[in-house]
C-alpha cells in the first residue's frame, strides 16, 4: 500500500464521522480515548442516555467505524471498540 492509498483511506473515515451525529461523534470519541466498553459504560462516560447510545453505536457500525462482541464478563452485554 503506498502513501497515497493509506491518505484516502483516512480521509474516508473522516469524512464518514464528519457526517454523524453530534452523539455519535461523541461516543466515539469515548471509544477513542477510554477503549473498549459496554454499552452502559458508554453511556456513563459521555453522559447520554442509553437509548441515544445505542442509536450512536448503530449509526457507527453501520459505517464499520467500530465493531462489537458479546462481553465475556456478561453475556448480556457487548463491547464495542474502534476498528483499525
């Protein structure tokens, strides 16, 4: 992959979290600087509801802006972190 095709990529990704939501945006600037977390953690940290939380993580893999699986500690619950 040249220098080139890794910039567009970049600017891809940009250009999608550009395009969402303020909550959105939020949650995954949390994912950002605290890593991967449940739902409910999420929603701890940023301060939203869990019904706008959830709307955000939707709208976010929806863009494979990140990526979630069944949490080992609850099966209840998944965790959700940033893709690469």
């Amino acid at each position: 992959m040249s220098a080139t095709d890794h910039d567009s990529d970049v600017d891809v990704g940009t250009t999608a979290i550009t395009e969402l939501s303020p909550s959105a945006k939020l949650v995954y600037k949390v994912l950002e600087y605290e890593g991967s977390l449940t739902q409910e953690e999420i929603a701890a940290e940023s301060r939203l509801c869990s019904r706008t939380v959830r709307y955000a993580l939707g709208k976010l893999e929806d863009q494979d802006l990140i990526a979630s699986r069944v949490c080992l500690e609850d099966a209840r619950q998944s965790k959700y972190w940033i893709t690469d």
